[in-house]
C-alpha cells in the first residue's frame, strides 16, 4: 500500500506499507521539483499504481498562493532508482489537485488533468485547462487536450483539474469547474479536439471522482447557484447526451451492480 505524508516544512515522504500488517517497506522524498517551494505544493490526490511505477501529483493549497506549480513525479515500486518528473510549463499554477488522481490511459500511459496556469500569453497552449498523457517511467509528455477557451478558464480560476478523466465505451469523459462536460477521443485531440461537448456553464460544475460502467459516466455536481447533484451521462459512438439527474444530493460516486450509491456530503 502506497501512500504520502506531508510533514514539517513540507516535505513529502511516499510510504510503501505491508498490506498484511502495515509496516513500512521503505520510504523516500518525492519533493522532485527543487525550484518550487515544498510549502506551497499540495499532494491531495489519489496515487496510481502502472507498469511497476507509483505516479504522484501536487497542486496547491486554498487560495493558489506561493511559488508552486503541478506536476507528477514516477517512483519505482521497489523504491529504488530515479524520480522522473512532468511539470507543467509555466511559471506558476496549473496544479494537478483533482482528487481521484492520474488515471491510466487506454495505451498504457498516464492521464492528469491540469488546472488553471498563470501565462497569459494569448499563444500557444500552455498544458494548463486540460488533460496531458504521460509515459508513466520517464514522465516524457505525449499528448494532451484542452477546450478552446482554455485561457479564459485560467483566467477565471473554472477550469478542469476538480476531476480526472475515465473510460467509457473506447473514449474518455471528464468534467470541470466551468460546468460543461466533454467527451474526448483515445488520442485526446489537442485544442478544441473533443468529439462532444454536453452542456455550457453551470451544466454540471463537477468535483470529484467520476464513476463509470459501461457506456454510462456518473459524475458529482457541486453546482453554483443551483442544487447539488449527481448526473449520469450515456455515451453513443461520438455523442454524449443526458442519461438522468439526481438533484439535491452531491458526493463522488460509486457503482455497483445497477445501482449507483453516493455518500452525501450533506
């Protein structure tokens, strides 16, 4: 069992436990990114375990302060050996904070969303506001997607990063703060390249894990404004559309059987 503590002056420390009795195996830093400041960055989201490698992910504290930016650190699962890195080009924010984590990608390779970057470059895409796919031992930079309006959603702090990414029926869905929902093909498109957009602001404002069971997606809705929920999308060849919606309730959910349970965090 892998998991991280964070201790005094930020450091963070990857544990490896006995599953049997919870002793610890071994242990190391994964502070990788030396020119950023260990106080600022937050490790808050899920580990993922791919190809003998545990992939961990920072982005920041409330209030996106201090000298941090995301990205995603590859230790072998023995402990031993280099810690590769991906950061995110820019010089501050574009945290990888979404709870549920990188995710592996239909490849092999490992997905993370990306938040809000702090270029204002009116160029090209940054990587912030959107999903990159990593090669999980190296942590070399494959490809990526982002919604058109990527640079709006880094100004106006709604971008993706509230969620991760999952598989549906060959393809990915993934929400975001800025409400809409998208539907991106295996090889994720680049800029603009989803194959389906649901929804517009305050659609669904998801955060938190996503579930998914076939050609249906699950996914929490903390929404603003209007009442929490949880909605279930269907995915049909390269179209998305509305299954159903639960209003009035709103927690990361799980499916089981044909049954989806929410623990409510209401």
């Amino acid at each position: 069992v892998f998991v991280v503590t964070t201790t005094g002056r930020g450091r963070h420390t990857l544990w490896a436990l006995a599953a049997n009795n919870g002793k610890p195996r071994w242990h190391r830093n994964v502070d990788a990114d030396k020119a950023r400041d260990p106080n600022a960055e937050q490790q808050r989201a899920a580990l993922l375990v791919l190809d003998h490698r545990v992939i961990v992910t920072y982005g920041a504290h409330a209030g996106d302060c201090g000298n941090y930016v995301g990205y995603a650190v590859s230790v072998a699962t023995n402990g031993k050996g280099k810690a590769p890195y991906y950061a995110v080009p820019n010089a501050r924010q574009s945290g990888m904070w979404g709870p549920a984590g990188p995710v592996e990608a239909y490849d092999g390779n490992v997905l993370t969303p990306t938040a809000n970057g702090s270029n204002r470059t009116g160029g090209k895409w940054d990587h912030s506001d959107g999903v990159v796919e990593l090669t999980p031992r190296n942590m070399h930079y494959v490809r990526g997607w982002a919604p058109a309006n990527w640079e709006q959603g880094d100004a106006d702090d709604l971008s993706l990063g509230s969620t991760s990414p999952v598989r549906v029926a060959g393809d990915y869905v993934v929400g975001g703060k800025r409400g809409e929902v998208w539907l991106l093909k295996p090889s994720l498109g680049g800029v603009a390249g989803q194959l389906a957009t649901l929804g517009a602001d305050n659609f669904c404002n998801a955060f938190g894990g996503i579930a998914a069971h076939g050609h249906i997606a699950v996914l929490p809705c903390k929404n603003f404004g209007k009442a929490h929920s949880v909605l279930a999308v269907a995915v049909h060849g390269s179209s998305l559309r509305t299954k159903w919606e639960a209003t009035g309730i709103y927690g990361a959910p799980v499916i089981a059987g044909a049954r989806v349970f929410v623990a409510d965090l209401d």
